[in-house]
C-alpha cells in the first residue's frame, strides 16, 4: 500500500484527492494549520489521519519521519487576484515558505515522488512574467522545488490547474455562482470583456494526478521535472458557460454586462502548455453542469 501526503487537504480539490486516494487504497495522511477548518474534509473522508502543523521546521519533520509516505501531493498556497500590501506576507508564507518547509520535511525522510500544484497565472500573457504577486510566488516555489528534485532527493512533476469546478463547490467562483443564479433566480453579474477559460470536472482533474502519479512511480521517462497543464483542449467564453447552464436547466439568467469589475491586471493571452500524455477530460462541460445542478 502507497503511503501519501496531502497538503491543501481542506480545499475544494483537496478534499476530493483525500477522498479519491483513500478509495483507491492509499493511506493517506494530510497535514493542516490550527486555524483549517476539517469540517468538510472529515465529512468527506471520516477516519483520515490528520496532522497539525505549528509552522516550526520542526513540527513537520517530525511527521513525515512517522509516517514516512512515498508520495506527497503538495496542494497549499493562498490565492489573492490583485493583492494589497498587507497580503503580501501570508502569500510568501502559504506559497513559498510553508512548501519550502515541506521540501525540507520530505527530502530528509525519504520520499520518492512530490507532486505539486500550480495555477496558469505564473505564465501570464502566454510567455510574459506573472500578472500578480501570486504567480511570482508559485514560480518561485517551483524553483525550489526544482533545487530539490536536482539533489535526486525524489522525483516531482508539477500539473499547471486551469479552472475546476463540481458539485459541492462553496468557492465564490464563476460555476458556483451561476447555478446560485439559477437556483435563487437572481442576476448575475459578469465583465464586458470576453474572457476565455478552460474550465475542467473536478473528477477528470483528479483523475490527472492519479495518472501523474502512476507515471512517476512507474519512472516513466518524459514526466518528472515537467509541468503539465491541466486544461480543456477547447476554450469557453463566460457566455458560453452560462448558456449551458441556460441549456441543462432550462431556465434563462438575467445577466448584468459590465457589473462584475475588470481586474486592473488581465491575462490577455493564457498560457495553455502541454497536458499529461494519456490524459483528456472525460465530462463534457454538459455533463459536469448536470452533475452540479443536480444538487
């Protein structure tokens, strides 16, 4: 039995991993901060091992010498979209110096494999620096990880998330917003400008590190050290979206142009990169919205 890690455990797709891993006969174990609120994980998992973190070095080594896990699934950071000065610290802390704190932890107790997660705002406009400090510090983090896996401490792939969205998703984000929409008859509020996303099912993303993770403790060759977008192969604009919702429920949303801000800083051209060899999206975006409005 594989023996795994699980950092960001208490977030959307987090808890899916958990969840997915325990079923597919993993012993997993997930690392938290006090303040994590467990409510949704333990819901979702019952019985999973759950390790505090105190923040010190010290605390963490001391669980992966415990537990020892082969593979760790490094899901933490913090997202802020345009950030104040007073984020900046909390960012460097849960992007940079907690993974780092965990690099630490694993290289000194014997892990084999570290996969991480990304998000597409380290690239920008396509190939041009990252449109927030968010990014930076994402980037910055996969530097360190790659001073790590070039120590052939373990070896470590990196899968670059697009954006996710299921059943049970209580993120103020677009998907969950438009069937609140529906559901509540209410307006919805969207940029004038199109945006194009490359949204993908929560369950096919999952699906994607569980393949990630075959290959890396299968040593197949052209995976480890790669980043590997986690994408749709075609783009969909906000109207798009909205009128698939539209379609599955049969209920038309008021929507309001212009309501919703524009970001004083916009990805203008999205890095796609290249995805996972073996993987695609097995729900159409149909299909994932009928599994969401479901509820």
């Amino acid at each position: 039995m594989n023996t795994a890690i699980i950092t960001g455990a208490t977030s959307y797709l987090g808890i899916e991993l958990v969840a997915r891993l325990t079923h597919e006969g993993f012993k997993v174990h997930v690392i938290t901060r006090a303040k994590s609120d467990t409510t949704r994980l333990i819901s979702r998992a019952p019985g999973i091992n759950i390790h505090t973190h105190n923040g010190t070095q010290r605390s963490l080594i001391k669980v992966f010498s415990t537990v020892r896990p082969d593979i760790v699934f490094h899901l933490a950071g913090k997202y802020v979209r345009e950030e104040e000065p007073e984020d900046i610290e909390e960012l460097i802390a849960s992007n940079i110096s907690f993974g780092s704190q965990v690099l630490v932890a694993a290289s000194n107790s014997g892990v084999k494999h570290f996969i991480n997660t990304g998000s597409y705002f380290q690239f920008g406009n396509n190939k041009t620096p990252p449109i927030n400090f968010y990014g930076v510090a994402k980037n910055s983090f996969m530097n360190i990880l790659d001073y790590y896996a070039n120590l052939k401490k373990f070896s470590a792939a990196s899968l670059i998330i697009f954006d996710t969205y299921g059943p049970g998703d209580w993120r103020s984000k677009l998907f969950p917003t438009i069937a609140k929409a529906i559901k509540h008859d209410v307006p919805l509020s969207i940029p004038k400008n199109e945006i194009l996303l490359y949204p993908v099912y929560y369950a096919d993303v999952i699906d994607c590190y569980l393949l990630v993770a075959k290959k890396l403790t299968g040593h197949q060759r052209g995976v480890a050290g790669k980043n590997f977008a986690v994408r749709d192969n075609n783009p969909q604009t906000i109207i798009d979206i909205i009128e698939a919702f539209e379609k599955i429920s049969g209920k038309k949303i008021l929507v309001k142009y212009g309501d919703w801000p524009k970001p004083s800083k916009e990805i203008e051209s999205v890095w796609r990169g290249i995805t996972l060899p073996g993987w695609q999206p097995q729900y159409s975006l149909l299909q994932g919205i009928k599994s969401m409005l479901k509820e």
